[in-house]
C-alpha cells in the first residue's frame, strides 16, 4: 500500500488521514516533482527563476532506512520540505497510503504521521527537557492542570527509547548539540511518527552515541517505520541504509542498494566526476609556523597541558571525541576563554590573547561549531554579518558599545565575502 506519492501533472485532491501499512509497501514516493523557488510568508526565497528541484523522483517503503545523499544544494532540503508540507511542488502527484494528496502543510503531515528531525534543533532553550517535549506532543486546552509527574515520566521513556540519559528537568539550553537530537528523535517517537525523516543526525554524534541511534533506528524499522536517512558520512550509509538516492544539482541521479554501492561510486554519482578531479591535492611549501600552543591550559575551558603547532600553507586536523575538547582548545586560542597558564605564540612571537578582539588583531579567525548559534547574526542582513569582525569595541564607555564602521568598510567586507564564495564555486565548477 502506497502512503507517499509524487507524480507529475495530476489535479488538486483533498486531504485524508493515514492507516497503517506493512514493511515492504511504499511508504513514501515522489514522482517528478519540480520546485521553483518562490517568496510565500515564512518560506525561503531561492531567487526568481532558479529551480531547485526538477522531475524528482524518491521512493521509501515501510520497514526500511532509505539514504538520501547529494552535495549541498543538490536539492535535499528542498525535498524534505516539500514531504513535510513545508515547501509545495509547482506540480507533481504526491500519494499517501496509496491515496492521492494534493495539498499538503505541516499540520496535514504531522496528522499523517510524518516527523522531519532537522540539523537545527528546534528547541526552547529556555524551558526543559520535559517541557520541550510536552509541547510538542501535548494537545489539552490552556488554562489546566499540568501532572509534571505525568510529564516527566513520559519524557525519561522517550528519551531512553531515543537512546539517551538525559534529565528531563535539565534546561534545553544547557545540552550539547548531540543532546539536542536525542531530544528531537524522542518528540518524533511520542508523536508515533510513521514516517521519520532525519537530517544529519549523526553529524555531531560520538561514535557510541551514532552505534546507539542506529539501534534505535533498528527498533523502529522493525516496527514498520519508514526512515529518510540524509548524511554526509557515506561510511554510515553501508551500516544502516537498505536504499541510497542519489541528488545532484536538484536532479535524481539514481537509486542503488546501499550494501551493494561503493564509495567511490556514491561520490561520483554526486559530483559527477571522479574524486580525484574535485578535489585534487596540491603541494604547497610550508612556511614558518604560524602558530604554536606550548602546555597551554584554561581552567575555563577544561583545557590541561596542550601543545600543538600549525604552519603557513598548512592544514592541521584536531580530532577527538564529542567532549575531548576540541572546541574549547579553539574557544581557548580565540580569546573566549583566555589561557591561564602555558605559552602562545603568533608568527613567533609570544602573545597573550584574553580576548576575541585581541584574537582577531593578531589575524586570527574562528569558525564556530554551532554557526547559527555563535557565528552570525541572523537578524543582521549579509553585508552586516561580513563585516561584523570590523566592528571596534569602545570599552572606555560606561558600558561597552559597538561602534559602526564605515559604509567603506561594511562595502568592501561584503565585496571580499562575495568574492571569496565565487572562486571557491569556480574552482570547484572548474575541477
């Protein structure tokens, strides 16, 4: 029995609610389903007359993992917000349950049992655990008692059904960005989710926590679950995915067994060429060392006794685990949490920096992990966000302040950004 289908040309239909289906029938399909970008309340702009999907076609059946890979802007995220009711197609059929629904939003998919996990978790980081998930799963009317007793149960079965320790009255500002998806996977749980579709789940995972997921996927596909699995970890496509679709430039490449495909052949199905020609290696001749950590150690940070050095014309890997402190050695180097002890030196000279900005005047940037987060300003238009490091700090003001920059100044960031994006495009286009 069909329960999610896209076919090209049909008419308007209606809306319906779901039934159930056995493992092996379709779960989802999308048949040909372009989608041109369009400005609508709430929804994103592509930008008039760029199609970010073209004659589409996905399948999921129920009882069964199903990848979806692609190189960003191949046209994922589109899809999923176009299953979810989020996005809708310019034309195309889309079937539930072997039913036919051709208007589709968010309220009708989550009736319909389709759950969406996305990369940013969609979390009130002021209430907690408990609370997040109540929202999203409670529908009694205000003005009521609340059993927190009740509440709390149900979050902990959740939550260890997702495969996580959690506390439930923790605050959701206070977990980790794993801890945040643990979250989001026990609110498609408790929403009885038929449909699951989870957008790099993995991505900030350790790999005890991606074994425990995986075992929670495994529990749900036995119960009759279909999964859309997105990541960029093509090893984890082998371990858990039945099927692999493949995405590039908003076109279906192909679908192929995910035990059977190789990698090598996934990535080339992606980029169209072979990985070699993408991203060649280039020799470049090491200069001086641009920076060298001697036993540096932060208290704040959870820093102890680093050492660690990166050269001109160099790529230096940090690796670790999820709380190994990776992120607090760059927090530590960026000024946020200043060294207490240790020696760092810049070009070699010996530096202390108990700042950002003093990071920032030695020429050091910082990309954070959670971007949305503690990278940009989204609020702020891009020209704003570019130049944002331009900005100086009046710290002889009662308060601090940020003092604008010149027009000049916010022009030519913006014009360097721009600039830097175009030839990174280029020489990719070009490879």
């Amino acid at each position: 029995m069909s329960s999610f289908i896209f076919r090209k040309g049909e008419g308007e239909g209606r809306a319906f609610s779901h039934g159930s289906f056995g493992p092996g029938s379709t779960a989802v399909a999308m048949d040909n389903a372009p989608h041109r970008g369009q400005t609508n309340p709430g929804a994103r702009e592509f930008g008039r007359g760029v199609q970010a999907l073209k004659d589409v076609s996905f399948e999921l059946r129920a009882g069964e993992v199903h990848a979806l890979v692609g190189e960003n802007g191949a046209g994922k995220s589109t899809l999923i917000k176009i299953m979810t009711g989020a996005l809708e197609a310019d034309s195309g059929m889309l079937t539930v349950f072997g039913k036919q629904l051709l208007r589709n939003d968010p309220s009708i998919a989550r009736a319909l049992g389709i759950a969406a996990i996305y990369q940013q978790p969609a979390l009130f980081m002021h209430l907690s655990v408990a609370e997040n998930i109540a929202w999203a799963l409670e529908t009694a009317r205000p003005w009521r008692k609340i059993h927190w007793k009740a509440r709390k149960r149900r979050a902990m079965e959740l939550l260890q059904r997702a495969g996580g320790t959690i506390d439930p009255d923790r605050d959701a500002g206070t977990l980790s960005m794993p801890e945040q998806q643990i979250v989001e996977i026990a609110k498609a749980i408790g929403s009885d989710a038929r449909i699951l579709i989870t957008d790099e789940p993995t991505a900030s995972l350790t790999d005890r926590e991606v074994e425990s997921l995986f075992s929670v996927f495994g529990t749900l596909r036995a119960q009759g679950l279909g999964i859309i699995f997105i990541s960029h970890r093509l090893e984890e496509i082998s371990a858990i995915a039945d099927r692999v679709t493949i995405l590039r430039d908003g076109e279906t490449i192909g679908t192929r067994n995910a035990r059977e495909v190789r990698r090598e052949e996934l990535i080339e199905l992606m980029v169209g060429r072979p990985i070699a020609s993408v991203f060649p290696k280039r020799e470049v001749a090491l200069g001086q060392i641009a920076l060298e950590l001697r036993n540096v150690s932060s208290r704040a940070a959870g820093v102890d006794d680093v050492s660690l050095s990166v050269r001109c014309g160099e790529i230096l890997g940090l690796a670790g685990l999820v709380g190994s402190g990776r992120t607090q050695i760059a927090e530590t180097i960026f000024g946020l949490t200043p060294a207490d002890s240790g020696e760092i030196l810049v070009r070699g000279k010996s530096v202390r920096i108990p700042s950002p900005a003093k990071a920032i005047q030695l020429g050091i940037g910082y990309l954070p992990e959670d971007r949305r987060k503690h990278g940009v300003i989204l609020e702020m238009p891009v020209a704003a966000n570019a130049s944002l490091a331009s900005f100086v700090v009046d710290t002889v003001a009662p308060t601090a302040t940020l003092t604008t920059p010149p027009p000049a100044i916010v022009a030519s960031a913006a014009r360097r950004s721009a600039s830097f994006v175009s030839s990174v495009v280029q020489t990719h286009r070009s490879a």
